[in-house]
C-alpha cells in the first residue's frame, strides 16, 4: 500500500542522502595527494587509480542493484540499509592496512553509496506533486554539490590528516540513521503478492524499450560530461594556455553554474515539458563547449561562458533522472531509475578515463573540448528518441506513462 507523503522531513532526509555522494567524491579526491605523500599502506599512483576507479564501479553496480529491491520491498528500509553499508565503510577506509583492503573496502562503500541517489531522487519525485517531478530531482541533486562543497573545505581544514574526512562522512551517516527510521515516510507501493515480482529485465520489454535505451545513453552521456569535466577542467584549460589560477577557478565557477541550472532547470521542464527542456539544456551545453573550445582572451568573459556552462551541463544530467517518474508506471519506477543511474555510472567512468588519455597524448585542448560537445549532442540525439511522457498519471497503474509516440 502507498504511503505517499509530503513533509518537510522526506525532503531533508534525501537530500542528505545525496550530500554524501558529492561529499565522498570530493573527500576521495582531496586525500588522494595525501595517501600519495604520505605512502600510506605503500600505495602508488597505479593503485591510487585503481582505487578510485574501483569505487565508481562499486557505485554503478549499487545503483543498479537497488532498483528492482525497492520495487519489491519499498523504499525507506533499502535506503537505510545503503546508507549503514556506505557509513561502516567509510568509517573504517582510513585504518586499512595495505592497498587491497583499501580497494575492498572503497568497492563496498560505493555500493552503498550507490544506492543512495536513486532511491532518494525516487522517494522526492513519489513525495512531489504529479506536475513537479523534474523540480524535485534538480533540487535533491543540489544536495550532491553541498557535500563537494563541504568536502572541500574540511580537506582545507584537516590537511595531512585526510584520514578524518572519512571518519566524519562515516559518523555522520551513522547519527542520520536513527533520524531516518524515525521520520522518513514510505513513499511507495511496495509490491503484493498479486503482482509479478519486479525484474530489471521488465524495463527492457515493450512497451518501454526505446524508453529505456534512451535514457540509458543519456545518463550515460550526461555523466560523461559531468566527471569529464570535473576531472579535467583545470588541466584543459591550462592546455589551453590559462594559468593555474584561472584554471581552478573555472572549476569553482562551473559548479557554482551547476547549482544555479538546478535551482531554475527543473522548474522549467515541469512548466514547458522535461523532455524539450532537456533536449536545449544539452543542445545548449554542446554550443558552450565548443565555444570553451576557442581561446577567450577577457577572463570576465571566459568565466562567464563557464558559469552558463555549467548550468546546462550539470542540470542536463539531472533532468533525465526527472523523466524517469513521468516515464514508467510506479510499480517498475524504482528499476527504472536505478538502473539509469547504473548505466550513467559507466559514462562516470569512461569520460574521465578517456579525457586522460587526450591529456596523456597531448592533445586534451582542443580535443577534450571537442569529445564533451559530441557527447551532449549524442545526448540530445538519445533524448530525442524517448516518447514524449505524460504530465499526470494515476499513482499506480500497470499502463506506462509515456505517450506511445514523441
């Protein structure tokens, strides 16, 4: 039986939930060079990557994974569950003693870690009104670069003892716990036994097909951009010719960009429709980064460019999450959005990757630029193949909620 709910504790709780992501992203992140000087449990550059390679990986396969549990079994008591795993992990990253443990034990935090997002941008769009699913993704992905934010300054205030970055992420998920099971609400219809239990291969049949490998490829695209970005935007622009100085500011800029295109993106695709609004926030971005492309000599101007950039960039991405309660009945949400969150995991790993390679062989500027904009047209392209959905829908309902043509 459905429990939707709209309070002010639903919101809150998922948004902290989504904090630690950018949180965890940024801690990692800052405490990589530590680790490195330090030569903490022997590690080597080699091992740093695979570190944070094998974190994103275990995010991706808990993003998809959560899906089709909280189809069947709900959403509040997964989400704790992912929260509890995330914080023991993280809690106990910085007292392990050589690199393979470090690896097993980032590996098992991401899983927890990567259900966290999925379900709480599910939980807000069920806990939203039936026109206001987008605006409630964008304003729970604020959460993500709140805890970059506050990651970032903690890095500062802790310096050579990164190791409390992670003692405080963990702490803080754990005392979260017990506000959680006190105040979140269900916000879904678990499923009955009169219903067919829920398989990620349900997402993958018809009528929901070219829905689904639409907003895979967009995901896939848009996170691409996102970590491509974020990883590489200082080199990029230092190839470009920009001092160091520059270089890290854009940075700042392009995530200050990211949170003003969530707080006004969704608003927008609830109002004039997400699926053309997402299909200009990324048409839009394509143009910016072509133009970052070209060498812009005022830096008033350059930041300019990279603070629009960033708020079509980052909001893009969020956008498709918007689409996925429009899209699937609320019975398969859950999968749905889950495993859209997988998939995009992988472009969260490839962009970075790939971006690293250009940089590796010298051509990162232009060409890192180049590969960004062909990748926001690819995810126009994708977004232009899902059916258009519906505004409104009943709360459960075995029919989908996209219209049988775009």
């Amino acid at each position: 039986m459905a429990v939707t709910t709209r309070t002010p504790w639903a919101f809150a709780l998922c948004w902290l939930t989504v904090v630690f992501e950018g949180y965890d992203i940024v801690a990692l992140g800052a405490a990589i060079p530590r680790l490195l000087d330090s030569r903490h449990a022997g590690i080597t550059a080699l091992d740093a990557t695979f570190i944070a390679t094998i974190s994103l990986v275990g995010v991706g396969i808990g993003a998809a994974a959560i899906g089709p549990i909280t189809d069947r079994f709900g959403r509040r008591l997964p989400l704790m569950l992912c929260v509890l795993v995330f914080s023991v992990f993280t809690l106990i990253f910085p007292v392990m003693p050589n690199t393979g443990l470090l690896a097993l034990v980032r590996f098992l935090a991401g899983l927890g870690l990567g259900g966290c997002m999925p379900v709480a941008v599910t939980m807000m769009q069920e806990s939203a009104r039936e026109n206001g699913k987008a605006h409630s993704s964008t304003m729970t992905m604020t959460g993500y670069h709140a805890g970059a934010v506050a990651a970032s300054l903690l890095a500062i205030v802790f310096g050579a003892h990164w190791g409390w970055l992670f003692t405080v992420g963990g702490v803080l998920g754990l005392v979260l716990l017990p506000v959680m099971w006190a105040k979140l609400p269900e916000t879904s219809t678990v499923v009955s036994e009169q219903h067919p239990r829920v398989r990620p291969a349900d997402v993958l049949r018809q009528p929901y097909l070219r829905t689904t490998l639409g907003l895979w490829v967009a995901a896939f695209m848009g996170l691409l951009l996102v970590y491509g970005l974020n990883t590489w935007l200082p080199q990029l622009m230092r190839g470009a010719g920009y001092s160091v100085s520059n270089s890290l500011l854009t940075l700042f800029v392009l995530n200050v960009g990211a949170i003003i295109g969530l707080l006004v993106g969704g608003r927008i695709a609830d109002r004039r429709g997400v699926k053309g609004t997402t299909m200009f926030w990324f048409g839009a971005a394509a143009v910016l980064l072509l133009l970052l492309s070209i060498r812009i000599q005022n830096e008033v101007l350059l930041n300019a460019v990279v603070l629009v950039t960033g708020v079509f960039v980052f909001c893009a991405q969020v956008l498709v999450y918007g689409f996925v309660g429009y899209l699937y009945p609320r019975r398969i949400v859950g999968t749905g959005m889950g495993l859209t969150s997988g998939v995009g995991r992988i472009g969260a790993i490839v962009g970075p990757w790939f971006t690293g390679l250009l940089v590796a062989g010298g051509v990162a500027y232009p060409g890192g630029f180049y590969l960004f904009a062909v990748a926001a047209i690819l995810g126009v392209a994708a977004v232009a193949i899902i059916p258009k959905p519906r505004t409104t829908a009943p709360a459960d309902e075995d029919e989908p909620r996209a219209a049988r043509t775009a």
